[in-house]
C-alpha cells in the first residue's frame, strides 16, 4: 500500500468535518477554470487510474475528470468509488464531468472558506 494512503486513513478528515455548501460553491468557481487533467475510458477506474488520481490530488488538491463517451458506467456512481479510494471530497458531478477536491498534505494551495461553528 502506498505511503499516502497509510496517512489519509489515519488523518483522514472528512468524516469528522464534511464539507460545507459554501466550501463547495466556492470549490465548484474554482473548477469552472480548470480543464480535466485525466480521462476515464472503457476500461473504467483501473488501479493504475486510482493510482494517477491519487497522485493528481497530491498536486493540485482539485481536478476534474472526463468520462469518454466509451464509457457505459455512471459518472456519480464512479465519481463515489474514486472518492472513495482517493480519500477525497467529491466537488460536483455535471454531465460526464467529475470534480474532486482532497486537501494536500504537503502542497497546500487552496483555502477554503472558514467553517461557522455553532
């Protein structure tokens, strides 16, 4: 198992705190700008592709995927099992779209609005 896997499962904050609606709409803006950096084909979600979203989330915390039209499988439906093998947040799904946030652990780059503690 990789290194960055040990260390999501043992501080893997998304259980604990989700992710507000603001937090995701400011994500989603964020996202509008990005173009998908990987693509999911007929081969669907490999090992290989976990292993390159994982690495892609590492770099720049939010991504977006392109589902090809090749592939018969769901996007929402794929977009939970990458999130969840990735330890990551799942921003948004619009059409054939996927949008992924995961906080770097050591390339920090984006700051999310304050969560309000009532």
């Amino acid at each position: 198992m990789h290194f960055t896997v040990y260390w999501h499962l043992i501080f893997d904050k998304r259980k604990d705190n989700p992710m507000t609606s603001k937090q995701r709409a400011y994500l989603k803006g964020l996202a509008m700008k990005i173009n998908p950096i990987l693509q999911i084909g007929k081969s669907s979600i490999t090992p290989e592709f976990t292993t390159a979203v994982d690495e892609a989330l590492e770099a720049r915390e939010l991504i977006k995927i392109h589902v090809l039209k090749n592939c018969f499988d769901d996007p929402k439906g794929m977009a939970e099992i990458i999130a969840e093998r990735t330890h990551a947040e799942v921003v948004q799904v619009i059409g054939k779209k996927i949008v992924l946030y995961r906080e770097s652990k050591d390339k920090k780059q984006i700051e999310l609005p304050k969560q309000n503690r009532s």
